[in-house]
C-alpha cells in the first residue's frame, strides 16, 4: 500500500466540493420538478436556476442574459464554432493553433476535410504564439479565430485580449476555450470585450462532470447547433440537467472566493515543486513559458524515460498525476502540444504534468519531491537510452 495519497491531476478533473455537493443534492431528491413546468414544482428550480446563472455570470464579471449552460467544454466549443460559421455563411476560413485542446483541434481538422480553410498557428519553445503570425493569418474569408486562453497541459496563458483585438479588427467573431482558466486566473469579461463567446467546463473548478458554461456576448449572432425546444432561449434546447447547473453556480461563487488562494498558496507549492525537481534531477526541463502559466500548472519533461513508465510508478507510490490531456492519454504519440513547441524527442516522450488545486497541501509537494527522483534514477538504469543517453535514430 501507498504510504500516501496524493491527487496532482486536477487539470484533468478536480474533486467536487463537499459545498457543491450539498447544494446539488436537493435538487436530486426533493426539488425534481422541471423548470420549464409552469406548476409549483418547476417554479421552485427555475428560481435556483436564475440563481446558478447569476453566480456564474458574478464570477465572469458578465450579465446572467449571457451565461448557457451545456454539458461540457466539448460542446460549448463546437458549439462556438458551429455559430459563428454558420451566422457568416460567405465566410470559409478559421484560425486556430496547432497546441488547442482536441476538442477544437479535431472539430477543425474535421471542417477542413468539408471544404474550410483552417490556419494552424505555431507556437515556439516555450509555447507562445507570434503575434504578428495571428495577425497576418487573418483575413477577410476569415469566420472565427478560435484560440484558448491558457493550454492544458503547459499552462501557457494567450494573450486573448490582444488576439480578440486583432480579430475584430478583421470582422472576425472571436472565441476562447478558456476551461483551464477558471478559477485559476481572473476573468473579466467586461474588460475582455473583444471575446465574442467563451467556453468553461465545471468539473475543472470543483463542480461535477457532465455541466459546462457557453459565455455568449450580447449583441453576438448566434446560431445555435442543437434544434429543440425553448430552453436557454432557444440557445441550447433540452430538458435542463437542474442539479448540476446548481453545483456549477455554485462552485463558480466557490472559484471567485479562491482565487487570490490559487494564485498564492497553490502557486508558491507549485514553484517549490518545480525548483526541488530541477535541483534533484539532471537532465529536467520544464515546458512553458516561466511565467506566463496558470499559477498550479507544472509540465516538466525527464530525458530518457517514458512518461507512461513514470506516471505508472508514481501511481504505486500513490501519486496521481498526468502525461498532457486527459483526452489524449490514450494515444502512445507523443503530445501533440510538446511537439509543436519543439521538445526534443527524448524529453516529449518523457513529459509529466503536475496540476494542483486548493485542496492540495505542503506535505503533498514533500512527498512527490520524495518519490519522484527515485523513479527516475530507477527507469534511467533500466532504459536502453538511459545509459548512453543517445538520441534513437
């Protein structure tokens, strides 16, 4: 048995809140009415609905009118991306980023094979876009620039106000998945008025999986991609799923009070755990730009072992960590984000990701920074690159 158990995955998912949960639960057992019922039994959960979305719209410093409620980060990106294509019908071209998330990398490649023009930007070593790249990519064919605000597996935060500028001033609709951020970092969408729509996913910041958040600007043309009924105005149609709105509400009221903790507290764990890896571990790198990161996130890449080898000792060590996107992991290729930025194969191949969250603790880094050196020592003596330490041909 482990001697302790130590959860560092949390840009993967994050435990729900013990506060979250007790305000869903009611709306599991007593409140069931739906909120669409004109009857009193549906009027007591739309009144909490109206509540979720006002928490949700405080945390994003946006009006309650803008804030739909989806099942995922999946869906509210495609969803973004379906809109603003099909509320620009002339329009053939889409910018994007070779380091997103699948769920928007993939919706693209699959649109470019349906006739549209996808520009994949690049980034360099650590992870940041050229500027003037973004701008000379855009033109006037172009539909929607879709770039995320910090990347999942480096945590590598964009520049999304200086990109929604540019997108604007091209007469293109601007999106962000912006799932790794909150919570995170501040969001306010009031100063970020150049974002057109913006997608969140609840079980990144404490609530339950299966509950995600389409930020739409007003004024923004929408076309929404599923056909129905009149739920979320006709945005979003389908019987709502009540009791995860309530915890994402609420875990949004949760996220604005932790903020200055996550960019603190977790932030100081997290640096500690870089610089001890570094100092106790040769041939170490980390991934990303040193600080333009989400204050939890550590990508840090160990040459000459694999990362799958790695991540399966630590979990009998009782450390639960990640080699990118949860996503992804089931693919044997490297990242998709690590080559992009260029990490030399022997280091891609052995790429961890730390991600840690409010309920993470000092003695959690004590132990990682206990078990970790020794497992690599450990799979460095077994490799057949580890010795030598040779590039393979």
């Amino acid at each position: 048995m482990a001697k302790r158990q130590v959860y560092a995955d949390n840009n993967a998912t994050t435990q729900v809140d013990e506060q979250v949960i007790a305000e869903m639960i009611p709306y599991l057992r007593e409140f069931y009415g739906n909120p669409s019922s004109m009857h009193y039994f549906g009027g007591q959960v739309e009144k909490k609905l109206t509540e979720a979305r006002e928490r949700v719209a405080s945390m994003l410093n946006a009006e309650p009118t803008e804030i739909i409620f989806t099942s995922c980060g999946t869906e509210s990106d495609n969803m973004a991306i379906h809109s603003a294509l099909m509320s620009a019908p002339e329009k053939r071209h889409i910018v994007t980023t070779k380091v997103e998330h699948p769920a928007v990398l993939n919706y693209c490649k699959q649109l470019s094979k349906r006739g549209y023009g996808v520009t994949f930007l690049s980034v360099d070593r650590q992870g940041m876009l050229d500027m003037n790249e973004v701008r000379d990519s855009i033109h006037d064919d172009t539909a929607v620039v879709s770039i995320m605000h910090a990347n999942n597996e480096t945590g590598v935060i964009f520049p999304i106000a200086e990109i929604g500028r540019i997108a604007k001033e091209k007469g293109a609709f601007f999106h962000t998945d912006a799932v790794q951020t909150a919570g995170k970092v501040p969001i306010d969408l009031q100063k970020l008025d150049m974002v057109d729509m913006l997608a969140l996913s609840g079980h990144k910041f404490h609530a339950p999986k299966g509950i995600g958040i389409l930020y739409i600007r007003r004024g923004t043309k929408f076309r929404p991609l599923l056909i129905g009924g009149h739920q979320e105005r006709g945005r979003r149609p389908g019987t709502e799923n009540t009791a995860s709105i309530v915890a994402i509400g609420k875990a949004a009221e949760l996220a604005a009070l932790s903020l200055n903790d996550e960019q603190t507290r977790v932030k100081a764990m997290r640096d500690r755990l870089e610089k001890e890896l570094l100092a106790r571990i040769p041939d170490a790198l980390v991934n990303g730009h040193p600080m333009q990161r989400t204050p939890n996130t550590l990508n840090i890449s160990f040459q000459y072992v694999e990362g799958e080898a790695i991540l399966l000792m630590l979990s009998e060590a009782g450390i639960a960590a990640s080699s990118g996107s949860a996503c992804t992991s089931g693919s044997l290729e490297p990242s998709h984000v690590l080559r992009a930025m260029g990490v030399p194969f022997t280091a891609a191949h052995g790429s961890v990701r730390f991600s840690l969250s409010r309920y993470n603790t000092e003695e959690d880094i004590d132990y990682i920074i206990e078990q970790l050196p020794p497992v690599i020592t450990r799979l460095r003596e077994i490799s057949p690159f580890g010795a030598d330490k040779e590039t393979p041909h």
